[in-house]
C-alpha cells in the first residue's frame, strides 16, 4: 500500500532539472517549448526546478566535453537518488554531428549512466514529453538504496 | 540551621564590605594563585549571602555605628574623597567639563550636608525588598561567575599583550570594589548613600575602561567619566529639590509619600530620571557605552550589560509609583521606547560584534525604561522580568564574544563566520544566547509580550516598541546564522577552554534556560512581592499559564514542547550526520574544496557572501546624529514638561 | 482535559491536510488565469511524499535541526490558534520557525542560500511589525488578545478595522510568498536565486519545510478568518476572497526590489495602521 502510495507519488510529481551542455540550444528551445502553456506540463505535476537538490529528472542536451563534463559530474552526483536521466538530441546521444571535434568526448553516457534516449536534431517536444514520461515510469520502480544503473537505456525510434 | 545562625546585619555587611576587603587583599598580594582563590572564595560566599537572603526579605536596617562614628559621616567623609579623586582625574587628563562638574557636585554636595540637612533621626539605612533582593542576586550571582571567567580571560588578555608586568591586581582591584558597590547601591535606603555608591561605580567604570592604557581607551574612558558625572550632577540637584520638598532623603518614605504635586518636586524626580539615562546609557548619552567597549570583555559583561547600566532602570523601576500618571511617566515612557527603536536600527548597521552587544544593550534597557514609564502592574512586571533575563542572558553573551575574540584575534561579525568548525561549543552556546534573546518560550520574550500587552493603549510606545522587536529580530538572526555557516558539521568534539570559562558560559546559559521555565515560580515568588502596594497582582499562574484578563502565555505548557521539539531536532541531526553530504549548490562548478568553485580560464575562485548590514540605511554615522537630535528634543520635554 | 487533546489533534492532522489543499487549489488557480488546465488538486501532496521518500542528503546537518524547529514552531503555532489562545504570542511562536528556517539556510555557503536568507530577514522585517499592529487594533477594538473572545465578538471586526485589513492583506503577501514580495523564495515558476533560502534543502528536509509552509498558511488564513466571525459564510467568504486577491495580485504583478518592500511596508502599512488605530483611540 505504501509502495504503491510511493510509486503513484513518484509518477506524479517529477521535478525536472535541465541542463545545456554545450548544445546549439535547439533542443533547449524544444525543451522550453514543453513547458509553456500550449503542452502544459504541469498538469503532470511536472516543473522544471533550477536545482539538482530538488530535482528528480535531470535532461541533458548538447555534447560533451572537457569543460562541462565536471559539471555534468557534479550536477548528477547533487542529485539526491532516485534519480532519471534523460538525454535529448543526436549531441546528447552521442556526440552528434560533432562526434569527431578535438574536444568532445561524446555522448551523455560517457559521463553519467543515462536511462532514456531522445533522438532528434531538435527533437520534437512530443518526443521529449514521451521520453520523460517513460523516464517518471523507471522512476517510480527505482529503490532508493539502488544507485541508478549505468548501462544502456531504452532506445525510443522515431 | 545556618539560615538562623546568620542575621541581615551579618548578610549585608558580607555582601558589601566583603568583596571591598578582597579588592584590598587583590591589590596587596600580586601572586596569581593567591588572587584566583581569594576570587573563587569571595564569588562563593557572595552566591551564598544573596541567596541566604531570599527567606529574609523584606527587611531594613540601620546599621550600628562603627568604632563610635555613624555609618552616615564615613559615607559623609568618603563621598568628599571620591569626587576630589575624580576632580583629580579631571585635571590629569585636563578635561574641563570633569573638572566642572566634580566641582558643581563637591559644592552642591557641602551646601546640602553642612546647611541643609537637620538632624538625622535614626532612620532606616538599609532597605531590602524584593526588587532589591533580585537585584543582589543578580550582582552576587552572575558578577560572581563573571569573575572567575576573568581569571583565565585575563591571564590569556596580558599574554596577548606580552604585557611584561601584570596588571590583574589592578584590575581585580576594581572589579572587587564594583561588586561591593553595587550591593552597597541597591540595599541603600538613604539617597546620600545611593548618591556615594552611585558616583563609585562611576569610577570604577572610568578605571576599567582605562585599564588598557591605549590613547583610545583613556579618551573613552574620560567621556564615559564626564557623561556619568552629569548624571551625578542631576542626582544632586534633584537630592537637594526632593529634601526641600518632603524634608527626608529615604527612599522608602519618599515613595510611602507619594506624588507632593509641586513644580520643584517633579523637576527632582526628572533629574533623577536624567541621572539614570545617563548611567543607562540611553540617547544622546549613548556614546560612552559604545567607547566602553574598548575595554576587556569581563568589564563589558559585567559593567556594561549586566549591572551598572541596570541602576539607572532600578532606580526609575523603584521611583516608579510616584511618577504614577504624571507627564513625566509617559515622557519616560517614549523615550524609552525611542531609545529601543533607534538602538535596534544602529545594531542592524553594526558589524562589530562588541557593538551589536552594546546597541542591544541600550535597546532593551530603553525597553525597561518604556515599562517603567507605561506605569500599570503589567508593565512593571514586564520591566523586571526583561532585568532580570537581561542581565543572564547578556552576561552570557559577552563572556561567549570575549572567548570568541580571544581566539580568533578579532570581535568582527564577518570574522565569525562559520565559527563552528573551530569553536563549536562556543559557537553554540553563543546560537543559545541569540535564540534565549528573540525567542519564546524564553524570558526575555516574556518579558517583551508583556510589554507590548501593556503598551497596547499607547500608541506612539507600541508603534515604537513593534518596529524595535522587529529589527531587533533581524541583527540577531543574522548573527546566529552567521556562526553556523559551516559547510558541514562533523563530529560534535568541543573545544579546550579552560575550566573556569565553561563553568560559567554553562552556568550562566543553563541557569538562563531554567530561570525562563521557572518565570511563573519567579512571578510569583520575586516580582508580586515587589510590586508597590499600589498594584494588585496582574496575573495568574495556574497550570504554569500566565494569564489577565486579555491575554495568557503559556510558559510551562511551552517549554516542555520546546524541550521535547528541541529533543527531536537534535536526533534529526544525528540521523543526517549518517546521510550523504553534498556541496552547497555552486552552479555545478563546485571543486572538492568546499567553498571553490572554478571560475574562468579554469582558475579557482572562493565563493564569499557577506551580511547584509544596510549601512545605506542603518549606518551609525547617518543615524546617530538625527537620532541624538531627536532624544535630545524628547529629553528636554520631560524635563520642562516637569516644570 | 479531553478536548484540549482533541483540538491538539485536529490543529495537528487537519492542519497540513488543509493546507495543502489550499496550495493545489492556489496553483490551480494560477493555472487557469495563465489560460492552462494546470495539476491536480493532490498534487501537492504527492510533491511532498515524493520528496519525502527521496535519498536524504544534507549540506549541513543543522539544516535538519532547523527544517524541524520550523515545523514545530508553525504547527504550534496553528495548534495554539485552535486551542483559541493568545493572538501576540501566536505570532510570537511563528516568528521563531521563520528564524529558524533563516538560520538554516546561513548554516550553507552557497551564495544563494546566502542572499535567500537575508532577502528572508528583510521579509520579516517588513511584515511583523504589521502584524503586530493588527494585533493591537483587534485588541483595541474588542479588548482582548484571546482568539476565544475575539470569535465571539459581536461586530465583524471588519467593519472597525477596514484599513488594517488592508495592512494584513500586505503582511499576507510577503508572509504566502506572492509577488511582488516573493524575494526569498517563491513557488518554482517564479525562481530568481534559483530557489534562494531553500535552494540547499533537499529531499525529506524540503518536504518539512512544505509542510511547515502549509502551517503557516493555514495559520495565516485563520487570522484573516478573525475579522468577519460573527458567521461561518461571512468567515469563509472573507478568507476565500482574501485568498482569490492575494493569488490575482501575484499573477498580475512582478517581484520588486528588497527597499521597495521594506519602504511600501513601513511606510503604507504604518500610516494605514496609525490611521485606523487613532481612529479606534479616538472612538
């Protein structure tokens, strides 16, 4: 009862943080886009909180380098557990058209364990509100002793 | 058995020649150890006098006359030799208004005694009630346990200065006379021998400003000497107006008597209350308690917080039932209420702890002041609840700042933060304090409840006293706040102080506590009896609620939540001591050092915050002037409205 | 003896439930004067179990030491309001969980702790001395500070008080956190130091401090209850009004600067006051 109390609460109250790595700011724009009256996020209960400390979902656009891979780090491990990471763009995924540039290292996953991929350059705020949402459903199944898992997420086609 | 075994006589002259004898025997013999026992031996016989003293009050006495000459002509003769002690000063230090007013006294003071006064019939000498009987506890107690922390904080104060000849002798010289002074100022019935001790301390302040011998401390020393001598000069001319007018210098009669009505008698009692604002310290003469603080910090705790600035409330909260519904009783009331509007404002601009401390001091007495004026039972419980956790509670503050200071080598707000990590302990003990200050169920917040309740009819005083709480709140929090900014608390392991600072840091905090707890058994064991017998007593304590008419304070009912609270906080402190730590949120760009954060081209930056001391708006030098002005304006009302 | 207890018990329980009631009903509100379905009614309820069972981390342990203190002083605080007991000591115990709540966000080094918590300081500033004197203009008027003789005051006290109904309806705003007086913290849409004195709160630390926010607002609406309690549609009706303005004055306006509301504060809220106390000195 408690569990389902807990799982139910989870599901219904994701708070975002987002942050641009070193993205052209499309995706961004896209993420912006979710939160503004015509999608209506938080009737989901879904708010976008400026805080790692507050936050439950973090979303990350752009690619990563050497620069903002610590903040990454850093913005990830202030992150109280459980938590979901979702990545958003080709940069995000994997480097994007910028894999092969001297200073990227690639991916999100390089740095922190992500758990969902939103593929798109920009991807559309319909598949960035999918991804979360598959995103709040490991989110509720997460314990808290269970560090989030790295490994490979699920990966949605379009 | 031993109650019975020790009379008044023996009790008072205890409390009143004893630590004069120990200032003798400080000054005679320089062996350090010799002077800690003789301190720790005296506080303790103090301690047990007064409270020897509590199951015999009321009581006055005339004491016998000693080796054949009346107590009345060595009290006669020494007044003459201390204000030519202090018009010696004058000259020394060549500061013409000393010299000028010394003078006025010796002169006023010979006219009164050889062509005034008649005889003298055997009158009572001494009077005990207990009003007086809290303040000798207060003396006795806490400047007892100020003492001893002065053995260690001295000793460590002279090896600072790499002082090579110690001067502790001097300065327990005087710390010792004060406390005879002080017993001797509050038993006293006769206002020539008030007079006496009153002008004492005003030396004693003089001699421990200056102990350090810095040019800023003589300078502050000789302004805090003329302004006291100007409230000596009015006591002295409102002791010659109320002689002419009722024919007898005893306190008790004087009030017995009531309000005679005459122009020439409410101007007396308007000096006398000019003499206590100056002692108190209340605008415009609030000048020298600011210098005072230049002093070392045993003096500030217990000159300048907890006892000396306390006679000036003493003598209007004794005088209080003459002035009853007179213009001098509300012109005392605003500019006590003035007093702790403005002197909150000015610690909001402060970042000197020393001088936060003062400006709180000044406030709250103004706060006493305003009770003492307002005039109903209420508010003169108001006024001696807030004396006495005052007096506690401050004392214990200033203790806290002269360990603080002593090791961290400043008195800086700024300098204090994140005090915890080096100074635990203290650091809470001092968080303690501020929350004893500002919060329920707490005395001094009791004290100020009251004061609001019984301030509600008068508009100006309320305006001035919510305004006041208000900012008096804000420097408080601020500073609490401050010596927590510590990124992460540890294990709790206190640090080494030497014994005799915890005994009385911990004495002092507990006792605040417990005496807060029992203020209803206080209410009624102390202050009813204190009230005139003009006042019927204002409220009941059933349950341990303090309840009129139109209010209740539940104390008992408060602390035991606020124990219970404070007990389940504190196991949710050790729960989070197990949880994961993390960093303060700096952006993300926080490093493993805490507080650093990388900045541009890769370069490490520390991460500073400041307080905000409002200075645009707070600042002393902008205040002070327009707030003096103002004082003086509400100052020259009371004593022309007198008229 | 019994009912005491009970009124302990229903201060204690009823008063987050409603509160948070209040806080989806105000975001609801929001919602649909921003053109948007908004959350559900719940929603904060689930925000705080969902924080509640995340891993607790701590900047600094004291942050758990003043989260409580906070909740504490607020629910006695309501508490003390259902045992219908002294209005100033009330605002008192409340007071104390402010301070608390300033105290803990100093306990961390961030600077937006640190500007959140003096931005926090100057709120109070600016709101107690308010509050303080609508407590004396109810006690001016009905003669009593006790919550059990101002509800059975036979004159809504409306009627006599109008203008320091307006100096609480300011107290109200900066106390709810709405704009324009949000400065320290406010609701998440609304972020200017990120979430200024709560932003190194986290998990269950956070959920307390929502509840203890809850407290308080309930606390708060029960005051505004006070001036029309001669019946119980009158009471609802000025809370419920009262609270419809507070969340309209905080969509329509932006967050001003700390000397704007210290200054609009002191200045309009004490002449309002002196205005309507000497007017009640006087009569």
């Amino acid at each position: 009862m408690i569990k389902w109390l807990i799982q139910k609460s989870r599901i219904k109250s994701p708070w975002l943080l987002h942050y641009d790595c070193s993205s052209c700011n499309g995706c961004d724009i896209e993420i912006l886009a979710c939160l503004n009256p015509v999608y209506d996020i938080e009737r989901f209960g879904i708010i976008n909180v400026g805080n790692p400390m507050h936050a439950d979902i973090l979303l990350v656009t752009g690619a990563v380098n050497h620069r903002n891979k610590k903040v990454l780090l850093n913005l990830f491990e202030q992150m109280p557990d459980p938590k979901v990471v979702v990545a958003i763009g080709s940069c995000a995924l994997s480097g994007g058209i910028f894999r092969e540039a001297y200073n990227v290292l690639g991916g999100v996953d390089k740095v922190i364990p992500v758990d969902v991929y939103v593929p798109g350059c920009p991807a559309k705020p319909e598949a960035i509100i999918d991804g979360v949402v598959l995103g709040l459903q490991k989110f509720s199944q997460k314990r808290v002793e269970e560090k989030s898992y790295a490994g490979r997420g699920d990966l949605r086609q379009f | 058995m031993v109650k019975e075994m020790l009379t008044v006589e023996q009790l008072s002259a205890i409390l009143i020649i004893l630590p004069f004898l120990a200032a003798i025997v400080c000054y005679l013999i320089r062996v350090s150890g010799v002077r800690s026992i003789v301190i720790l031996i005296t506080g303790g016989v103090l301690i047990t006098s007064a409270v020897l003293l509590i199951p015999l009050t009321p009581f006055s006495l005339s004491p016998q006359p000693f080796f054949g000459v009346s107590i009345h002509v060595i009290v006669q003769a020494l007044d003459f030799l201390l204000l030519l002690i202090i018009l010696y000063f004058g000259f020394k230090h060549r500061h013409i208004v000393i010299k000028a007013l010394a003078l006025f006294q010796i002169i006023f003071l010979l006219y009164f005694e050889f062509f005034l006064i008649q005889d003298k019939p055997d009158t009572s000498t001494l009077y005990c009630d207990h009003l007086t009987l809290v303040m000798v506890l207060i003396v006795s107690i806490v400047g007892s346990l100020i003492c001893f922390q002065a053995i260690p904080y001295m000793k460590n104060h002279e090896e600072h200065l790499r002082l090579k000849r110690s001067r502790q002798h001097q300065f327990f010289f005087v710390m010792m006379l004060f406390l005879s002074a002080m017993n001797g100022l509050v038993l006293s019935n006769d206002m020539l021998i008030f007079y006496f001790f009153f002008e004492l301390t005003t030396l004693c302040s003089f001699l421990l400003i200056a102990h350090d011998g810095t040019k800023e401390a003589i300078k502050n020393a000789v302004r805090a000497l003329w302004m006291n001598s100007l409230g000596g000069g009015a006591f002295i001319l409102a002791l010659v107006g109320i002689y002419r007018e009722t024919g007898t210098l005893e306190l008790q009669q004087i009030i017995n008597s009531g309000n005679i009505g005459t122009g020439v008698y409410l101007l007396s009692l308007a000096l006398l209350c000019f003499a206590a604002f100056t002692k108190s310290a209340q605008f415009p003469f609030q000048s020298w308690l600011l210098g005072a603080m230049v002093a070392p910090t045993p003096v500030s705790a217990l000159l300048h917080s907890s006892t000396m600035v306390k006679v000036g409330v003493y003598l209007v909260l004794r005088l209080s039932p003459v002035m009853r519904e007179t213009f001098l009783s509300q012109s005392v009331a605003l500019i006590g209420a003035f007093t702790f509007l403005a002197a909150a404002a000015l610690a909001v601009g402060q970042s000197n702890g020393k001088k936060v401390l003062a400006y709180s001091t000044i406030s709250n007495l103004g706060l006493i002041f305003a009770c003492a004026g307002l005039n109903t039972p209420e508010s003169i419980v108001a006024g001696m609840l807030l004396l006495v956790f005052h007096a506690i509670i401050k004392a214990l503050l200033f203790l806290c700042v002269g360990a603080i200071e002593q090791h961290i080598a400043s008195r800086d707000i700024e300098d204090m933060r994140g005090l915890y990590a080096d100074m635990p302990l203290t650091a809470l003990m001092t968080v303690m304090g501020v929350i004893m200050m500002i919060m329920p169920p707490f005395g001094i917040l009791l004290g100020k409840w009251m004061a609001m309740e019984a301030a509600a009819s008068n508009l100006y005083v309320i305006i001035m006293i919510a305004l006041g709480s208000s900012l008096t709140v804000m420097y408080w929090a601020r500073w609490a706040g401050t010596l927590m900014s510590d990124p992460f608390a540890g294990r709790f392991k206190p640090e080494r102080q030497p014994f005799l600072t915890w005994g009385a840091l911990g004495s002092l905090c507990a006792g605040a506590g417990l005496l807060s707890t029992a203020a209803p058994w206080l209410y009624i064991q102390m202050i009813v009896p204190a009230l005139s017998r003009a006042y019927l007593p204002p409220y009941t304590t059933q349950n341990g609620i303090l309840e009129n008419p139109y209010g209740a304070f539940a104390v008992f009912p408060l602390s035991l939540v606020a124990v219970l609270g404070f007990v389940v906080a504190i196991l949710a402190v050790k729960r989070a001591a197990k949880a994961r730590v993390v960093k303060p949120y700096l952006s993300g760009l926080q490093v493993a050092e805490p507080g650093v954060f990388t900045g541009p081209m890769n370069q490490l930056v520390k991460a500073e915050a400041q307080n905000y001391y409002l200075s645009s708006i707070f600042g002393e030098k902008k205040l002070t002037t327009w707030i003096n002005l103002g004082a003086g304006v509400l100052l020259t009302l009371m004593v022309g409205g007198a008229l | 003896m019994i009912d005491t207890a009970i009124f302990i018990g229903i201060g204690l329980v009823v008063g987050p439930l409603l509160g948070g009631l209040v806080s989806g009903l105000d975001r609801i509100l929001t919602a649909r004067l921003q053109s948007r379905i908004g959350p559900p009614l719940w929603q904060p309820f689930y925000d705080v179990i969902k924080l509640w069972n995340k891993e607790k981390t701590v900047v600094n342990v004291w942050q758990a030491f003043c989260a409580y203190c906070y909740v504490a002083a607020a629910s006695i605080a309501l508490v003390l309001f259902f045992l219908r007991s002294d209005l100033l000591l009330i605002l008192f115990i409340q007071a104390v969980g402010a301070v608390f709540l300033v105290v803990g966000a100093l306990s961390s080094t961030s600077p937006f702790s640190q500007v959140g918590a003096h931005r926090e300081l100057l709120q109070i500033l600016s709101y107690e001395p308010l509050l303080i004197l609508v407590t004396i203009g109810v006690f001016l008027e009905t003669g009593s500070f006790k919550i059990e003789r101002i509800y059975s005051w036979n004159e809504p006290l409306l009627m006599k008080l109008p203008f320091l109904f307006v100096v609480l309806g300011y107290a109200l705003i900066i106390k709810l956190r709405k704009s324009p007086f949000d400065l320290s913290t406010s609701h998440h849409a609304h972020q200017e130091l990120v979430k200024g004195l709560l932003t190194d709160y986290s998990g269950p630390i956070l959920a307390l401090t929502e509840i203890g926010h809850w407290y308080e607002v309930v606390l708060f609406l029960g005051f505004c209850s006070l001036f029309w309690a001669t019946n119980w549609i009158g009471m609802i009706a000025i809370v419920v009004i009262t609270y419809f303005l507070e969340v309209l004055i905080d969509n329509v306006s932006a967050r001003l600067n700390w000397r704007w509301m210290l200054g609009y504060a002191w200045t309009m809220g004490l002449t309002l006051s002196m205005v309507n106390l000497v007017w009640l000195y006087a009569s």
